[in-house]
C-alpha cells in the first residue's frame, strides 16, 4: 500500500490527480497482484524455499529502483505523445508498478506454503498471514500519507522501500550472499548517483501536492514558476513580483472590486503562489483579506519563493475551502474563489449548489463572487464551464461571464464568472482604462436547461472538464 500511495506521487507532475490516474494505479496493481499471487501459488507447490523466496523479495526491490531511475524519462515521452489521459496514465502504470507489485505478491502465496506445518492448523496459520499482511497495508498507507511523504520525498520514499525489500532478502536466506551482496551494492549506488544528480528546479512533496518550482524566461524576461501536480498553479515576474501578474487571469479578479467600489472585506479561496494575495495587498494595503489555502506548506513555500509577505490586514486560514465556509460565521464584501487550477480536475465539492449557497450565505448585501472557470465557451471542454454557469443562476440573481484574453489561441481558457444579487446598473460604474479592456471581454455562452446542475449528490465535474 505505501508503494500504490507513491506511485500516485510518481505519476502527479507529469499526469495529474484525478480519479483517471487512481483507476490506472489500482487496476494495474491489482491486476500485478492477481498474476503474482497465481505465479507465487504455482511456484511454492513445486518448490518452496528460503532462496527462492529471497529472490522474489530482492527483484522487488530491483525493479523499484530502476523504475526510481526512469520513471521521469518514461513520463516525458508518454505524454509528449498527446494520447487520452486515461490511456496516458494507465499505461505508466503498466510500465512503472507491474512488475515490483507481481513479485510483491508472488511472495505472499510462498511464505503461506512455507508456513504451513500441518492440515489441522492451516486455517489459523493462513488467518495470522492475512491479519499481518493487512495491518502492514493498513500501517504502510497511514504512514505513507500523513508522515513519509512530507518528510523525504517520493523517489527517498521508493528508494527506502527498495532497501527495506533488499535487507529482507538478505536476511531471509544465508545461500548467495555474495550475488546478493553485489547486486544490492549496485542498486544503492546507482540510487545514490541518481538522488546526487543536479537539478535546475526544486521538487518537494507536502502533505497535499507534488511540488515543482523552476525558473524560465517567458516574453524575454526571467519568471518563477509554481507547479502542483502536473500543472501550472501560479509564479511570478522575478523583476516585478508584487504588482505585475504573471498569469493574466488573476488580474481579472479585480472585475469584483469594479463591482462593488465600497468593498472592505475580501476572502480569496486557494491561493497557490499567493499572486494575487500579493496585488491585493499592495493595491488596498487598508483593506481586510482572509486566505483559505489547504496546503500550509504552499504558504511557506509562497513566502520563500514568491516574496509574500502577510501584512497585518491579511488572516490566512489552512483548511480546506468547503469546511472553512462551513464552519466560518463571518461575512465578506466579495469573495474569489481559485480553486479550480487543473483543466483535467477540479474538487467536486467546491462545484455544486450547496457550495454556491454557501458563498452566498457569506456575502454582505452587495458582495460579489468572482470564480475562475477552465473551459471553452463552446464546443469541448465547454460542458464543465456551462454547467458552472447554470448552477450559479440557479443562486445568484445576475451571472456574468468574462474570457481571460492572454493573446494566445487555446482550446481551453481562464474564464471568470461574476455572480452578485440585485439589479446592477453595469453602465453606470466608473472604469478605469486597465477595467474597461477586461470588461470588453464580456462573453455570452449558451447554458441552457439542458445543462445539469450540480449537487453534492450528483457532480461529475472531471467528466465533464473532458467533453
């Protein structure tokens, strides 16, 4: 279980976190599982020993460590080729965890024939197996989530499993030892030589991401950029980190203070690199902010690489978003809501109706929600975002739909959606240049009764980002 937990890490930088890529990593195991169980249970009937037994432990352990050295090769070139993303994942899964998951569980049905003594006590002999091989899953998957992952890191973590793996196999046989001795002294240093290897980005794993920072020259000019889990979150202009934005689309959340000129207070939900944590302060240093951001070690890695600095205007809260507006009595003149930052997944529960009402239930009279919506206006890709505006109509009295314009053509876009109550007059507000180019950006899209509303009940969200 500690491997099946890793090996989503593995596979988050370069294909995501969606419910596609927990399909693949199951199914593939399990089908690994299957095949080994049936190859350990044949192999045991015909000759169950100590250094057979050594050897199935010990290629474990090999292939994890050459599928710690490749693993960021083979991805590069699986989804350089543009296939599905559920054919893309599976087959990653395939290459990197069927062959370590088929001699893992190959071992199980040898050691149950090896400890077998007599008929009269194979039951409880095959009981204590099953109750000490469970409790080791149940062990490695709290472990693995809650201590290791956001200690040492995914390919730390692998690397301890392969040792663990390796030690076991040389403890569980004294024949061989030499050959034994010799392949793990290998497998170690070639480990040793690759964790050694430089590395022009930094790679971290918290609690709730893989994390990737790296630098690059984008338009000319050197930017920082933040990635969790495959994709680009957020970053910054090294030579104007605080005002300019990196990402044109967090520059649109400033649509719900032209909204609502008399703001005091605002709630951002999700704040990534914190870029426009960062604009917001500078621009209404006098004003309240509250962040939600469910990651703390986004929030230290925002103040380490991205230069933000909490003023003493600004509270930031480490929750998850759905719960903080559950259990929050306080009340806002605007809120944004960033939490959609993938065009492959998005959190389920941060899309339906009762997310929306609660929003609403969190807004002063006046207050506007400014939410960022991944999608095309038409076509594919555009389900996900219609149905976004069908369930805001369904809470707020006005939904109004502005597409990012970053000069570049793209199947999918940032589009930000303003949802307010009342009878704005939209005329009558006073714009600045800067406003008025986004507001010509106001785009109508076709959402009609055909599009379903979601609910905590019903929200396939991920399936519908996808068509």
């Amino acid at each position: 279980m500690a491997f099946e937990i890793v090996g989503s890490r593995v596979l988050a930088p370069f294909l995501g976190t969606s419910t596609y890529i927990w399909v693949s990593i199951i199914g593939t195991i399990l089908l690994a599982m299957s095949g080994g169980y049936f190859y350990g249970g044949r192999a045991a009937d015909n000759d169950s020993n100590r250094k057979q037994l050594s050897a199935f432990i010990l290629l474990a352990a090999g292939g994890m460590c050459l599928m710690n050295i490749g693993k960021n090769q083979l991805l590069m070139f699986l989804t350089s080729l543009g296939l599905n993303s559920l054919l893309t994942s599976t087959v990653s899964a395939f290459v990197l965890f069927t062959f370590p998951a088929f001699m893992l569980a190959a071992v199980f049905p040898y050691v149950l024939r090896m400890a077998l003594t007599s008929v009269e006590n194979s039951g409880k002999t095959a009981g204590r197996l099953y109750a000490i091989s469970t409790f080791g899953s149940i062990a490695g998957t709290f472990l693995s989530a809650t201590l290791l992952i956001p200690a040492f890191g995914t390919t730390n973590i692998i690397w301890m499993l392969a040792i663990v793996l390796i030690v076991t196999s040389l403890f569980n046989s004294l024949i061989g030892n030499r050959i034994k001795l010799l392949v793990t002294f290998l497998l170690v240093i070639g480990n040793i030589v690759f964790a050694r290897i430089p590395r022009d980005y930094i790679d971290i794993d918290t609690q709730y991401n893989r994390v990737w920072i790296y630098d690059a020259i984008a338009q000319g000019r050197e930017a920082r950029y933040l990635a969790l889990n495959g994709h680009i979150n957020g970053g910054m202009w090294i030579d104007n980190p605080q005002l300019e934005q990196l990402f044109p689309y967090s520059d649109y959340f400033q649509l719900a203070m032209h909204f609502n000129q008399k703001f005091q207070t605002t709630l951002i939900l999700g704040a990534g690199g914190y870029s426009f944590p960062k604009l917001y302060q500078q621009k209404w240093p006098n004003k309240a902010l509250a962040v939600v951001e469910i990651d703390p070690d986004l929030t230290n890695l925002g103040e380490e690489y991205f230069q933000f600095e909490p003023s003493q205007t600004t509270s930031i809260h480490h929750k998850d978003a759905r719960v903080f507006l559950s259990n929050s009595e306080e009340k806002y003149d605007i809120v944004i809501n960033d939490v959609f930052t993938s065009p492959f997944e998005v959190p389920f529960h941060m899309t339906t109706l009762e997310c929306y009402q609660r929003i609403a239930a969190r807004l002063n009279d006046g207050g506007v929600l400014a939410t960022n919506v991944l999608g095309s206006l038409d076509g594919k890709h555009s389900n996900f975002l219609k149905s976004q505006m069908r369930t805001l109509e369904s809470v707020f009295d006005q939904v109004l739909l502005y597409q990012v314009d970053n000069g570049q053509e793209a199947e999918i876009k940032n589009n930000i959606l303003i949802a307010f109550d009342g009878d704005i007059d939209l005329e009558k507000i006073t714009a600045s240049d800067e406003m008025r180019e986004m507001l010509a950006n106001r785009r109508s899209i076709n959402a009609s009764n055909k599009q379903m509303i979601l609910t905590d009940d019903y929200a396939p969200a991920n399936w519908l980002l996808s068509y």
